[in-house]
C-alpha cells in the first residue's frame, strides 16, 4: 500500500517524536521544508531518496517508485491550511495519508529557553496570531488583540516572512504597548536559529534588529535578562521571578 506521512514541527531534531523517527526509518523518499533540521536525514534509509519543497512552483516533483512517502513541515513556512491541502493532494494520488502531529515550535522553543507560556499563579492562557493566514475582518482581530493585551495572558506573534515585518508588526506592537509596559520581556525567534530575549520596546522602535523574526513570544508575567542564545545553547540559570 502506498503511504503518505504528514510530520509537523520539524525545525529541532531533539523534539522530534519516536513515532515520526519511525516513519522516516521507514520512508522511501522525504519531502522537506526548507528550515527542516537536517540531522534528521540520519535517521533515512541509505536507498531514501530528499527533495525540497519547492514554494516558489508550489508542487511536488515526485519519483514514480515512491511508495512511502514522509513530508516534514515546518511552522515557519507552513500552515494548518497547506498541510491539510497536501494530505488531500495524496489521498487523490492513491495514498493512504495520515498526519503526524510534531511538538509545536511555540512549546518547544520557548520550553528550551526558559520562557513559559504560562505561569501558575500569573497567567493561564495564551493567544496565538498567525500573520500568514488572510482574514477578512480586520476590525475583530485588533479587538482580540486589545482584549488580550489588557489581560496577562501570553501573545504570540507568527510573522510572514513573505511580507516586511516591519509593516507586520508595527500596528501589533503599538497596540499592545499602549497596555503593556514597554520593559515587557519578548522572545524573538529568527529564523538564523537564534533566539533573542529582548522587551516590546526594541522590537517597536528598533524593528531592523528582528527583521527576520519568524515568531515573537510576549509574556507579561516573565522577567528574563537581556541575552542572545544560540540554537544549541543551554542555560544553566534562569531567573525567571519578578
């Protein structure tokens, strides 16, 4: 039976599932994303075939013989929406389609930098903004977004790389500064694999720091000193009391 597997949230090996490792063990071919992490090509068989997707033409340039097929993702480029039409694309074509749902980007990367989502006691709740999906409604949209902002839930931010960030951002950020102190600690995620802890201020006044932020996490409830991480440094304190 030909076989096609969905894997979501490929940027990072070490959050990867053993379900997923088990299904590239066992594919004939990988379709990538362009941020997927490579050392997870170790895991293929030496006979597997690696093509990238190609977002420019918006298709697949598949090999005949490709009977088990494993297509990672990567919330960067990808969304619910694309994911969806390309399991649709391969039941169509005769294959047995199942996605396999990875850990999230947004709980996998602000668990390895020590900047939670939520905190008991301070916030239970966050709201997540995709820039990458068109909404009709603008007017809606900004009254969630005050509506969050008043609160002290977590604001998370995912940017189309696509379009300047700059433009993205700038409403948000205005927005959410006129009920939040500027000093409000933000993650910044770039798409260069590092990871900025920075405040609501530098990313509004100083958007050319950021430019290729694929995601911004605001949590009013987290108090972090200003630091620069690499994608695989680790740390060893955290101060994380206000």
């Amino acid at each position: 039976m030909k076989k096609f597997s969905l894997i979501k949230s490929t940027l990072n090996h070490n959050l990867c599932t053993i379900k997923a490792i088990k299904h590239i063990q066992m594919a004939d071919l990988l379709i990538v994303d362009k941020y997927t992490d490579q050392k997870l090509y170790h895991y293929a068989k030496k006979e597997c075939s690696i093509i990238q997707y190609d977002y420019k033409r918006a298709a697949f340039n598949l090999p005949i013989a490709a009977q088990k097929i494993v297509r990672l993702t990567e919330e960067i480029t990808s969304t619910s929406k694309t994911e969806l039409d390309e399991i649709e694309l391969f039941r169509n074509l005769g294959y047995d389609a199942e996605l396999i749902p990875g850990i999230s980007i947004i709980n996998g990367v602000t668990g390895e930098n020590y900047f939670p989502l939520t905190i008991r006691g301070r916030n239970e709740s966050f709201w997540v903004y995709d820039s990458r999906i068109k909404r009709a409604n603008k007017k809606e949209i900004y009254n969630q977004l005050t509506h969050v902002a008043e609160s002290s839930a977590t604001l998370i931010i995912l940017t189309n790389l696509l379009s300047n960030l700059e433009k993205q951002l700038k409403p948000f950020m205005v927005a959410v500064s006129q009920y939040r102190c500027l000093e409000t600690p933000v993650l910044c995620c770039l798409v260069t694999g590092e990871i900025v802890h920075t405040t609501i201020k530098e990313v509004l006044y100083y958007p050319s720091k950021n430019k290729r932020a694929y995601m911004l996490v605001i949590n009013p409830s987290v108090a972090t000193a200003k630091r620069t991480l690499c994608k695989t440094a680790s740390i060893q304190q955290a101060q994380m009391a206000i």
